[in-house]
C-alpha cells in the first residue's frame, strides 16, 4: 500500500516528471577492486569516502536522487544536491562465496529507523536469487524480505528491491550458458517479489537479456543468441510481470550501450520509470583520483562524467515512464 509518506518520498527521489534518474553508488567491496587496479595498496575509508563525496557534489545536481551506503557514503550524503533524494543501502556487501545460497544480510549495526535517522528517503535492500533454486533456500529469502519490508512499512518508508538473477548450478553467470536461462530468472524473479506479502514499493532490475548477445549488437566475431524480435518479446513479456513501478540496473555495462538497452526497451513496449545507473556514469573518475589526486577526478566529473549523466537523462526523457502511470 503507498501512504501518504511514502508516495512523497517517491517524489523527492524522481524528477518533476515522475521519472527516477538515480545515481547508484553504494560500492563498496566492488570500489576497493576498481580502486586497487590503479594502487598496490588497498584503498582507505578516506579515499572511499572522498570520492563518493565529490561524485555526489558534481554530479547529483543532474539526478533525481542518490543511491549510497551508510558504511562509507554518510559524508557524501551531506553534500547531495538540495533537489535530490537518498536511499541509503540496507544489505552487507558481497556474499559467502563458498556456498551457492547468496543468503541475504543486512548491516548488522543498521535497522530501517537507523537509516531512515540517518537522512534515507529510501531503503535499497539488494537479493540475490535463482528462481530454479533450492526451495529451503529460496524459502529463507522470501522470510528476509517480508522481514524488511514490515520494517519499512512500520517506518513508513519506500522499500527498493534490488533483484540479481543466478543459477545455483553455474559458475560463470556471463556465460554462453546462463544468457539461455536469464530471462526466465529475471522476470520470474520480478513476478514473485511483486506479491504483496513482501512490502516492495520499486523493484531494481537487469534487462532481461544480455545486449551483447542480440542481433545487431554483438560485437564482431560473436554470434547472436537473439533476434531483435525476440529480445523484444522478452522484455514485453517483463513489463507485464509487475504491477509494481521497476527501474533498470546497468550491471556495469559502458554508457553507450545502457543507453542503446533503454531505447531498445522502450522500442519494445517496456513502461520502465527510470534507472539506478552507477558504474557507466562514475567509474572513469576513479583512475585519476588514484593516479593525480582529487582535482583531477574533479575535472573527469565535471567533463565526461557530467556528459554521460546528462545524455543518460536525454533518453530517459525519450523512454522511461512516470511511476505515477502504476497501479500500486
């Protein structure tokens, strides 16, 4: 059910059009890996922290919101544009790679009313889940997110469910294999967690193809796994598995090519309201503040990372659909 507060704190997160254009930036394991390529050291919480702070400083005037984690993203919370809205993340970051369960867990010194205390318009819970799964499994996580989503609607606040598919069976979920088995995983993942019983507001998910695999946009020497026609079907076919506004992920994928997906989507019939889109938009800044120092990451965001946050929002006025638009 969408309160009063919680349909406010929606807007605040998306633009005057009811569009979400949210910048993702709640790395935390994946950042200390992008971080150490450029340093033989690991990185510190101060270079984490500053770079989250001056990627929210210059680039948040141009997003609807900002997606961070309490763990090092606090101080770049307090110099968010005064337009932009934050969800605060709620889940640890990575998961047990011993086991192929993924179990969910959540920040073991956080709870909702902290993040909600802590300045969130929003809490982001990201799962893991193989729809193929062992049923125990997939029965614990099912309790974890009902357990979430009752804290969020104790605390009145919007519940953003990030979704990523896998295959218990599959190690490499780029491969060949797992591109066959991605679309069931993806929209039946997005079907199940559109039940009420879980409290979800706004689910966070993967197209439901892998781009690189669709006819016209392989990359040479690569054979299509799809025809245009039926990568379209696809994600025709996710648009009418929720009720529930979604918003697309872009999985670390190049800018060019998120923005080339969401056209396809909306090619497609896909009524998505928006994105949460982190590495296409930031991650070139990272080499220069390792390598030069603060101003250079500066200058990086200020030119390029400022051009691919705005032509992302070029698109999104030509694709998304406000969230307004739902029945929910």
């Amino acid at each position: 059910m969408l309160t009063d507060k919680k349909y406010k704190a929606l807007e605040k997160l998306s633009d005057e059009r009811g569009i979400f254009s949210a910048l993702a930036f709640d790395q935390r394991g994946a950042l200390k890996r992008l971080m150490s390529q450029f340093q033989t050291k690991e990185p510190t919480r101060e270079q984490m922290e500053e770079l989250k702070v001056l990627v929210s400083k210059e680039l948040t005037p141009y997003a609807s919101s900002m997606l961070l984690d309490p763990e090092y993203g606090l101080p770049a919370s307090q110099v968010l544009d005064a337009s932009a809205g934050l969800l605060l993340a709620y889940e640890r970051t990575g998961y047990d790679t011993t086991s192929t369960k993924r179990l969910p867990d959540c920040l073991e010194d956080w709870s909702v009313m902290r993040l909600k205390q802590a300045g969130a318009d929003a809490i982001k819970f990201l799962l893991y889940y193989d729809v193929d799964g062992d049923a125990s499994v997939n029965r614990q996580k099912q309790a974890y997110i009902e357990r979430i989503g009752s804290e969020c609607r104790a605390e009145d606040i919007p519940f953003f469910l990030e979704i990523l598919a896998y295959d218990e069976k599959l190690e490499n979920s780029s491969s060949l294999d797992y591109a066959r088995l991605k679309p069931k995983k993806v929209i039946e993942a997005m079907r199940l967690f559109s039940n009420p019983n879980f409290g979800v507001d706004v689910l966070k998910v993967e197209v439901p193809v892998d781009m690189k695999l669709v006819e016209g946009y392989t990359e040479d020497g690569i054979e299509a796994l799809y025809s245009v026609e039926e990568a379209k079907a696809l994600f025709k076919e996710q648009d009418g598995a929720t009720h529930l506004p979604y918003i697309y992920l872009s999985a670390g994928v190049s800018a060019e090519l998120f923005q080339k997906t969401l056209q396809f989507a909306k090619d497609a019939g896909s009524k998505f309201n928006g994105v949460l889109c982190g590495r296409a938009t930031w991650s070139g800044s990272v080499k220069d503040y390792i390598e030069e120092g603060p101003e250079a990451a500066v200058a990086w965001l200020k030119t390029k990372g400022y051009q691919n946050i705005q032509s992302l929002n070029e698109v999104l006025k030509e694709t998304a659909t406000s969230w307004k638009e739902k029945n929910f």
